[in-house]
C-alpha cells in the first residue's frame, strides 16, 4: 500500500551511538500556485498601400526596411488585441470557485455527544450552507490513512453532501456539496441535480473521491440525466472540487451514473460502475479524462450492480453482479451470476467460475488488511469471502448465525485481522452489530442500536465500511427514508464495547516512549497473566517531510511483563523508498486492548 500525505510535524527525540540521534522533524511551507489560460491566435493583418519600395532609387534598402514597416503590423493586433484583457476575464474563472465556496472552518457543525455506554460517540449530520439535508446515507463513510473520517449524505433527490469528522476537535463539519462545487467551476445546469453521493468516500494521495449518481432506478430513466460528476476534497487546501469540469461535455460520460468507485493505487487510476447499465469506467485522475470501458458481453439488460469492487496488485478489477433479493433481482442468470467476473487492462473482461458464489449475489462491502495482502468481502445477506492478493485465490469463509436473512451493509475487519463486526438492519427486530471470528466461524451478537442510543436506533438502516480511526473506533451512519431527519453517525470502539458488556478481562493500554539510551520503551497496563501481541506501524518521509511509505509489524509483550525496549535497528523499515525520518506508532488492533496517550516515537536511520 502506497501513501503520499504529509507528515506533520514532529517533536525531536535523543538517540544514542548506535545510529540514532535527537531530531526535530518540522514541516516546511512550501507555496505553489499554477494556473491555466486559453491561448488565442493573435489577429495579424498587412497594409501595402504605404509601402515605397517601387519608388525608392536603392533596391536592397526596402527590402531591409520593408520587415521594419511590416513589424508594427504584426505587434499592433498583439497589443490592441483582447490579448491583455482575455487573461483578465478567464483569470477569475479559476481564482472564483476557491472565493465563491463557503469555507469548511465556518460552516455550521456537530460536535459528539456520548451515546448510552462508555465507548459510543454520536454525530447528526448538520445541513450544508444553503439548507440542503442530509437525511440519507448509502455505504458512503470512509477514512484516509492518518484515521480522519469522511461520510456523504444526500436528500435522494436534488444535492449531495461531503463531511468530515476532525478528530482534533472532535466535531463533524460540511466540506463540500455537488451543487456548490458545480456552480462555482461553471459546470452546473439550469434544473441539474445530483440525487446521491452513493459511492463510499476513497482517500488516494491527498485527496478523497466522490462521484454522483442522479437516477437509481432500474429503467431508462438514467438516459434522461446528463451524466456523473467526479469530485475530489483536497485534505491540504480544505477545498472541494468538480473534476468533470474539464471533461468533455462537463461530465464523466453522458447519461451514465455510478453507484460505486474504487481506486487503483499503484496506477493512479480510479474506477467506477454504473447502474443500472452496470458499465465499468475508468478515470485516468493525472490526465482528468474518463473512459467508458463497458462490461462483459454475458452481462446483458439491466441488473443489481455490485456496491463493492475491489482491484489487486496487478490492476485486474473485480466485478460481481445480480440480487436474490425479490425487490432487486431482476431474473439474473445463475449461470452469469453465480461467481466473480474481472477486468484487465491489457486483456480486457474475463470470467472466473472458479470464484463461486452463494447465489446470484453481488458483493456489498469490503475490506483489506493493513498490508493489503487479503481482502475480505460480504454480500448483503452476510456471506463473507477472502481473495489472496499473492495468489489471486478466493475463498468462502461463511456466515454468521443470524437468526434471519437481514440486509448487511456494515463490515469492519479488526486491525489484527481476526475479527469482522458485520451489521443487521431493515429487519423485524432491532439493527444490530455481531462479531465474527475469522479462524473459527463462530460469531455472537455484540450489540443492538438500542444499546448505544435511542435516536439512532430509531431509524431503519445502518451501513458503513473499512472506516477507522486513529484510536480503534470505526464509524457507521443510521438513517431512514425520507423522514426529514438527518443522518446519524456513529463512532464504535468495539474494544470499549466488549469491556462494558463484561466480554474482555480488563482495561488494556498500550504506549511507546522513547528512552534515554535511544530505544523504543513499550508498555502495556493491566495484569501480566498472558502474553500481548501489538501491532504497530512504521511510516517513513523523504526529506520534504512527505509520507511516501509504511511498514507493518508485530511485537509480543511476553507473560508476567508489563512492557520491554526494543532497538529501532532491529525493526522492518520501509524499503524501496526515499524515506529518510521515521515514526513507530502503535496501532489499536481493534479486538483486545486500547492504545494511550503515547503511541508515536519518531527516529533517524
């Protein structure tokens, strides 16, 4: 996995004879700016009735002379030309959506509040700065890698919205909205809307992507939208962006509308499938274009896309398709829906039967592990599958014993990779949360909603994927249909989840510090009775302070100690980069134990 975020900065620390010393890591302001103008052909013109060549006694003076008359010609339309005023009217083009979009700072937001038990934090969703509400939410919270979190919300009918919760404060603000973004880059249309951001917020290199999705029906209405919009926030500007609008037509590509996207980061490329059409698009983010690459030819009418597709380490797209669900399936074959299809860049569509499924069921929600070596994935009837990136194998794991078929659109893989909290909800009986054991099978009934708060639970779904924090809390969104009351989001740390409810032996914390001597000093609370293993998480910068590579590993507090010292050297720095500072963080596993104050220690090779 690939990072590109800025480091920020970082308090010096001692280090001894053996390679290490006190550093102070701070960051560098650095000012960029750029622009872009249309260039237009200047107006040239000849007069000859003033020319006195013919009537001059030397020849070769005139002909000398004759650029020097011509010259002022050719200069007089550069200067007399809209050349000095074009620049003046297309410079406010670019500067005017930065100045004409609300500022994120300022907007109006939610501050948490603690829900019914230790460990539960609660936001509703405020609405944007010109009123528009936020009162649904479809699979749409995610997380960049520092664990800021991002959720999108929309009325379903006119506008979308992006928020991002700050967890230096601990309040969830609006950052940006289709409309708004639109107009201000000059690419909204009289009677346009943008009924949903379906698709889940993806973080790549600074940057979080959303696109729209204007029509989710499954007919023809779509062919009467103009088409998707790509949108990007820029952590380091605070800013939100139509990217379409430099596309042709101001669009992704006319008509379609996506209902999920995903990133392909070692190419820098992002991909997207539409609905109900279900094409696969691909947009080429340096270069800002899209490109329609349509779908396998088996993959014929109109059908149940998946919500979650996932790409490996080669750039092959995953692809699945279909519903068993009476209110969705739409006739699906069996015979072209019963397992995973692909796209390669080099060969094109391709089927893998060998990538079976339970039924004609797309997949809904995924998640990798920390090193991107597994995937794991679930329909929304809750069977759970992983794909091997080394191997390109797959495999069915199973399914929680839920005591009836409820809609799954809540997954979250634990850090240590043991454990997936998967959600119920749209049911008969209350929304609820399990935990799933990913060795054995085995799962239980961690929470219902009316555990953690009234409000919340009150309302029919809860959803959200892949969205941590930096403190072991992963993030979900509560809401109904159109009941005018606007999106919950909920924060859950299932470790403080399990104390409560008596599941776990103790209160467990862990730190980092660092030593005199130089070495990293270890530290966990609570009785020494069993062994501890600790993830933690080595993130290297280049000499301009930018992050450019992470290393992952795991340490092991040994029974009957309550911490140890352990030399840098003997760590797994990342390799292949232009790293030259680092930071060790301890990483909450999201299972058996919390992390404290203390969990960052920075370092020089």
């Amino acid at each position: 996995m690939f990072f590109n975020t800025p480091l920020y900065p970082l308090i010096g620390m001692l280090c001894t004879a053996r390679k290490f010393s006190l550093i102070v890591l701070c960051s560098t302001l650095m000012a960029c700016g750029g622009g872009s103008s249309t260039a237009s052909d200047p107006i040239t013109g000849d007069n000859e009735v003033e020319t006195p060549v013919i009537d001059e006694p030397v020849i070769e003076e005139p002909v000398v002379e004759e650029p020097v008359v011509e010259e002022p010609v050719v200069e007089e339309p550069v200067i007399e030309e809209p050349v000095i005023e074009e620049p003046a009217v297309e410079e406010p083009q670019v500067e005017e959506p930065v100045a004409e979009q609300p500022d994120p700072l300022s907007a109006q937001s939610d501050t948490a509040r603690a829900g019914k038990i230790t460990g539960v934090n609660i936001w509703q969703l405020p609405n944007s700065p010109d009123g528009d509400r936020p009162d649904q939410c479809w699979l749409a919270v995610g997380s960049d890698p520092s664990g800021e979190i991002y959720i999108s919300g929309h009325d379903h009918q006119t506008n979308s919205m992006l928020y991002r919760m700050y967890q230096s404060d601990n309040t969830v603000r609006w950052i940006g909205d289709a409309r708004t973004a639109s107009e201000a880059a000059n690419n909204w249309q009289n009677g346009e809307t943008a009924e949903k951001f379906h698709t889940r917020p993806i973080h790549h290199d600074g940057q979080v992507y959303v696109a729209t999705l204007d029509n989710s029906n499954m007919n023809d209405g779509f062919r009467n939208t103009r088409g998707f919009h790509w949108y990007s926030y820029k952590i380091g500007q605070n800013r939100f962006y139509d990217l379409s609008a430099t596309e042709t037509n101001g669009v992704g590509a006319e008509t379609l509308q996506l209902a999920t996207i995903q990133i392909d980061p070692i190419n820098n490329l992002l991909y997207g499938m539409s609905i109900p059409e279900n094409k696969l698009v691909r947009y080429d983010i340096a270069a800002g274009t899209t490109t329609v690459l349509g779908n396998p030819d088996a993959w014929t009418g109109y059908f149940y896309t998946n919500r979650f597709m996932w790409v490996d380490s080669r750039g092959r797209v995953y692809i699945t398709g279909g519903s068993s669900r009476g209110q969705w399936n739409q006739g699906e074959s069996p015979a072209v829906f019963n397992h995973v299809w692909y796209y390669d860049p080099a060969t094109g569509f391709g089927e893998l039967p060998e990538f079976a499924l339970q039924g004609p069921n797309s997949m809904e929600v995924g998640q990798w592990d920390r090193e991107h070596k597994n995937l794991y994935t679930s329909d929304d009837q809750g069977n759970i599958y992983r794909f091997n990136d080394a191997a390109a194998s797959w495999t069915f794991l199973g399914r929680p014993d839920f005591s009836e078929s409820l809609k799954t659109w809540i997954f979250q893989l634990s850090a240590d990779e043991e454990k997936i909290y998967i959600g119920l909800s749209d049911g008969s009986r209350p929304n609820a949360i399990y935990e799933y054991d990913i060795a054995s099978g085995n799962s239980y009934e961690l929470l219902e909603m009316t555990d953690l708060d009234d409000a919340a639970a009150a309302e029919n779904f809860i959803t959200g994927y892949d969205s941590w924090d930096s403190k072991g809390s992963f993030y979900i969104a509560s809401f109904s249909m159109y009941d005018n009351d606007n999106v919950y989001m909920l924060g859950i740390n299932p470790v403080e989840i399990k104390l409560v409810k008596g599941l776990l032996p103790e209160r467990v914390e862990v730190t980092a510090t660092m030593e005199n001597g130089g070495n990293i000093q270890i530290s966990r609370s609570g009785s020494t009775t069993a062994s501890l293993d600790i993830l933690y998480e080595i993130r290297g910068s280049d000499s301009a302070g930018e992050w450019v590579a992470s290393a992952y590993g795991e340490l092991t507090v040994a029974a009957q100690q309550s911490g140890f010292s352990v030399d840098p050297v003997s760590l797994s720095l990342p390799t292949g980069s232009s790293a030259i500072t680092y930071q060790f963080l301890v990483v909450p596993d999201g299972n058996d134990y919390l992390v404290g104050n203390d969990t960052t220690v920075a370092f020089i090779q």
